[in-house]
C-alpha cells in the first residue's frame, strides 16, 4: 500500500503537521476540529490497495470504481460523502508534437482530501508544496485542495494551447508557401494534427460544465467564499475551449485549402500535358502522312521536300508553343 500513497499529511489552519499513519486514526483526528483535514495522494492503485481507503473514508462504489477504471470524462458528482471530480490533464510533447491526457481524480469530504492520479503528467508534490507556502489560502480546507488542482491543470491547458497555435502557425506557412505542394504528406500532417486537437477538446470541453457548477452557491463540501476562486478557473477555461475550437475550425480550413491547391495544381499538370501531347501530335500528324507508302505523293518526287515538311513542322510548333505559353499552359 506504501508504493501508492505519494503523500499523506494532516493540516491545521493551513499548516502541515504530524499525524496518525493508520487511516482511521488520521480520519478521526482531522474530524477532531473544524481547523483540520486531512489530504491523501495515490497513484494508480489497484482495486485491493484502494479498498482500505474505501472503506475508512467510506467513498461511493460508483465514484472507486471510476477512479479505478481510469477512463472517464471530465465531471462532477456529488455524493452523500463526499465531492467527486474528475479532470484530465494534458501532457504536450514538443518533440512529437503530440498530445496526450491523463486523468486525476479528487475526493472531497467534509474534512479529507483523496487524491488518486493516473499517468505522470500532473505530478501533485508541486500543488501540495505551492498550497503548504500559502497557509492562508490552505486553510480554507479541502475546497482549497480542489481550487488548486483545478488552477493548475486548467492553466496548463493554457500553456498546451499556445504551443499547438504555434505549430498550426508553422503548418499553415507550410501549406501556402509558394511550392508547397512538393512536400509529402501534407495532407496526412493536417489530419493528424486535427487528431491531436480533438484529444486535447476531449479534455477542456466536457470540463466547462463542472467549473460552472462550482461556481455556485450552496454546492455540498465547497466552502462558501470558494466561488470567485473557481470563477477565475471557469474564466481560463472558457479561454482554452475558445481556443481549441478556433484552432479546431483553422484547420479544417487549412486542409480545405489544401486540398484546393492541390485539384489546382493537378489542373495545371493536366493542361501542361495536354499542350505538350499537342505539340507532339503535329510532327506525329505530318510523319504519318508521308508514312502512307502511297506511290502517287508529288511532294516525294521533290528535291526541297524534306526540308520544306521540317520548316513547317518548327514553325507549327513554334506558333503551338507561343499560343500555350501565352496562355499559361507551360
């Protein structure tokens, strides 16, 4: 059990301090005075290694088993216990370009914090060292556990966003530069790249209505002065979501036009291949004729006659050349 318990600690007016190492006890001395909570933070535990915490901090089924599976959406439940809140956070690899999520779940009681985080993309020990160097804004309780995690991933949107605007900027540069279309793949890059943003929507969007709901008054387990503090969250959301979708649509435009050069340019290698298929149905036009073997030719008798079929086969091509050139076919 002590692989997946990252940090266990109880708190006083905001303040760290010693506590129990057996959970009930932990529990019961966190539930001695309004002042205190407990905070506990796993990673990835099993079901068996969970079933303790359930059952000292008598947690919903439904909202361990969601914690367990590791494969829900951003939400928010609440319980007859406890608070249930689920979010995502994104990891962006530059070297890559990719992205991809993970998924953080919290517990929040009446005076108990449960952390259970799945991936490594949101390490806790930097938000429980953050929140400890701030003891007033700890000492709000839980709700203050909350706020935090919610800032800090929600933020982090923030900083995913703009890299992805700045590779869509360099694709975009990319697409229209003159010649672009030699490059390979285009198409396959775009595609790809709406993946990764969808992955990224899948995060932010379902969140919104969650950081809606702890903006409102009277929610169970929240402190009662905690809505501006997750207005300001909702607000940096509204801003990624805002963003991802401009970024979503930008794309598809992107590949739409894309798309666009390219029957262009295919109409333009058509018309070349059309003139020069022309130009060489001239000289193949007059070889044929006097390729008939017919015995009655009366150019075949003439001494200038091979000379006089050459100058008029260069000056029709000439005058083709001139015409398609004129027109932009070549």
């Amino acid at each position: 059990m002590h692989a997946v318990i990252v940090d266990c600690a109880i708190y006083r007016e905001g303040r760290r301090t010693e506590g129990p190492t057996d959970f009930s006890e932990a529990l019961e001395e966190a539930r001695s005075s309004q002042d205190r909570f407990l905070w506990i933070g796993l990673h990835e535990p099993t079901e068996k290694e969970f079933d303790m915490v359930t059952s000292e901090f008598g947690l919903h089924p439904l909202a361990v088993e969601d914690s367990l599976s590791a494969h829900q959406r951003p939400k928010l439940e609440v319980y007859e216990d406890s608070l249930f809140a689920v979010l995502k956070p994104v990891l962006y690899e530059p070297e890559s370009d990719a992205v991809s999520t993970d998924e953080l779940m919290v517990f929040v009681g009446d005076s108990f914090v449960v952390t259970v985080r799945h991936g490594a993309s949101t390490p806790l020990k930097d938000v429980r060292k953050r929140l400890e160097a701030n003891p007033e804004l700890l000492a709000h309780g839980p709700t203050s556990v909350l706020y935090a995690i919610s800032d800090v991933v929600v933020d982090h949107y923030l900083v995913v966003a703009a890299e992805l605007q700045t590779d869509l900027e360099e694709l975009e540069a990319e697409v229209f530069q003159p010649q672009s279309g030699q490059a390979k793949g285009t198409a396959g890059r775009i595609y790809t790249f709406k993946r990764q943003v969808l992955e990224f929507r899948r995060a932010t969007g379902p969140l919104a209505q969650p950081m809606l709901r702890l903006t409102s008054p009277g929610l169970p387990f929240v402190h009662e002065h905690a809505q501006p503090f997750f207005r300001d969250v909702s607000d940096h959301l509204t801003r990624v979501n805002e963003q991802v979708e401009g970024l979503d649509r930008l794309l598809s435009d992107i590949l739409s036009a894309h798309l666009a050069q390219m029957g262009v340019r295919q109409n333009d290698d058509m018309r070349k291949i059309s003139a020069w298929a022309a130009m060489a149905a001239v000289p193949t036009m007059v070889a044929g004729v006097y390729g008939m073997n017919f015995e009655h030719m009366p150019e075949l008798k003439w001494a200038w006659g091979y000379y006089a079929v050459l100058i008029v086969m260069v000056v029709a091509e000439l005058g083709l050349y001139r015409l398609f050139k004129r027109r932009g076919w070549l």
